[in-house]
C-alpha cells in the first residue's frame, strides 16, 4: 500500500491501543467527593450507590489485553507497511504462475521468513506424503476397481482432488459440458485405458485442431452436405441428397476420423479425433452446431497438471475418473 495509508492505518491502530489506556487509567481514579467504598449520596429504590472502583480482575485484564495487542503489532504485520519482527506472512502476495510460486517459497526461505502458507504444505506433505506413496504402489486399475479399504478411500482423494481441480471445467459430476468432455461416459479422444488418462492429465492435451473446411468444402453448400452425412452416421434423420452428396466429400475427414467415420481411437491413432457415428457430441450435436464445427473447425487445450499436483495424486486422480466410466 502507499505511504499515506500505510501511516494513516499506523496512526489509528496505535492511536486506539493509546485511547484504551487512557481510558482506563481514567476510570481508575476517584473524581467523587467521597472515599471509595463510601455511600455517594445517590438513593434509587432503596437502592444505595457506593464509590466503587473498577474490578481489580477486570482492569488488570484489559491493562494486559492492551499490552497483548502492541506485542502483536510489534512482532507480526498489522501497522501498515511494517512487516512485524518475526517476519511472519500468511502466504506468498502477487503471485501469478507457478514458477513464481515456487521462487518465492526458496526466498522466503533463505530469508528466514514464517509463510504460514508455505509451513502447512509442508506439515501436510510430511504428514499425508506415506499415503500417497501407498496408493502410488498400486495400478490404477486396481484402485477403480478393488473393494478394500485403501482402494475405496483413494477413489474418494481421487473424488475430491478432482472437485478441487477438474469440476470447473468438467462438472462436480464428471457429465462435462459444451467443449469439455465427458468423463463418466466410455467415449474418449485419445484412449481410456488407465494409463492413457493419467497421461493426458500429466502431459495436457492441446489438440492438432480441426481445420475450417468451408472453403475446402466449397462453402455453406458444401458444408451443409458434409454436415448431412455426418449427422447420418450417427442414425439421425437428413436429406439424402444431401448425404450422399456429403459422403464423396467426406473423404477429406477421413484421414483423422476414418473412412467409416468412427474416431481416430477405433483405427489406434490419438489424434483426438472423435468418433462421428455414436451420437456423443462435444460441441453440440444440433445440425448448427455441425455446421459449425466443419466450417470454422475446433481446437480445444487442456492444461499439464504435472507440476500442479504432481504425478502421485494423478494417479489417485486417474483411478477415479476410471471407475466413473465402469459399470
């Protein structure tokens, strides 16, 4: 923060704590006419005020309070720009990548400085680390699928991890949405074998992308054919004409999603072509949407989690997501 706000939190904070002690050094002394302990004078329903001073347990308390809260200010931040002597801070500020992240932990700690953040990672890696050593040791297949206690309680890190790290993108039930896909379901772009699932999410995928076919396909014309036979191999109702006129230039898509249409997965190749003939749609299945998929084409990415959450907790990751798509 400024300067100007920094001296004017400075001010008020320190100024308060004054304030307190002022106060109750004034309401220790006796301004009455009378000793303390004596009647005042002042008769209320038969009730008689006497000069009694404060508590001794209650003012000696709020003196130690007062004395609390500027050993506080004074060791940990709390007076504007002032850091506190122990150089304690909750987390590393301003941080925007992971590469900082990381360089920031390394400086706080050659500094010598308290990032509370920093210290419970820390605690919880020594403390939850042997754990996921154990769930590391066995296949993914195993804990998708097995009924022990440890495999059941890795499928349900594995739950959390995911709503954590994967639900914004793909749904808190995995049924994903327009343009991220579906992870509860058996259709997969680039494979669904345990292994390939762990290494989409260690490596990312950013897909070769599907070029604009309009001019190729001789514009809206053209499209809307290709987009007729497409919609026919997944058994949808379309104009023959259309369709048949589509097939001969469908030739052109083969070469990713195979000459019967069925995915670049069906012919042992991730390309991350999908499978044109199941009716699973990941731009939406509507004859606009087809349309306009071929005419501008589609690229989606996902990110490398690898250095995110590491390559032990994918793999607690990768066994849940398997066991949605089992029956």
């Amino acid at each position: 923060m400024s300067s100007f706000w920094s001296i004017w939190i400075t001010v008020l904070t320190l100024g308060t704590l004054v304030g307190c002690y002022l106060l109750l050094n004034y309401c220790l002394k006796n301004f009455a006419d009378v000793e303390e302990g004596e009647p005042t004078g002042h008769v209320f329903d038969g009730i008689e005020e006497l000069n009694n001073p404060l508590p001794k347990w209650w003012s000696t308390f709020f003196l130690l309070t007062i004395i609390w809260g500027f050993g506080y200010l004074l060791l940990y931040p709390g007076l504007g720009n002032f850091q506190g002597l122990l150089g304690w801070k909750s987390s590393n500020q301003g941080i925007l990548n992971l590469s900082e992240s990381k360089a920031s932990i390394a400086n706080a700690k050659a500094a010598g400085m308290l990032v509370q953040y920093d210290r419970e990672v820390a605690a919880a890696g020594e403390k939850y680390g042997p754990i996921f050593d154990a769930y590391a040791e066995r296949k993914i297949i195993d804990l998708a699928t097995a009924n022990d206690d440890e495999a059941t309680s890795a499928r349900k890190v594995g739950q959390r991890l995911y709503l954590q790290n994967c639900s914004q993108c793909h749904g808190s039930d995995a049924g994903g949405a327009t343009g991220f896909p579906n992870l509860a379901d058996k259709d997969w772009l680039y494979g669904g074998s345990p292994e390939m699932i762990k290494a989409t999410l260690i490596h990312g995928r950013k897909a070769n992308g599907m070029i604009a076919w309009s001019a190729a396909l001789g514009g809206e014309k053209g499209v809307k054919e290709v987009t007729a036979y497409v919609l026919s191999l997944s058994g949808r109702e379309v104009d023959t004409k259309a369709a048949e006129a589509g097939k001969v230039k469908f030739a052109m898509c083969a070469a990713c999603h195979g000459s019967e249409g069925k995915g670049s997965d069906a012919m042992g190749i991730a390309l991350g072509a999908p499978n044109l003939t199941d009716n699973i749609w990941l731009y939406g299945g509507s004859p606009r949407a087809v349309e306009m998929s071929i005419a501008n084409g589609r690229a989606g990415v996902m990110p490398a989690w690898d250095k995110i959450l590491g390559e032990q907790k994918i793999h607690v990751i990768s066994a849940y997501i398997y066991s949605l798509s089992q029956e």
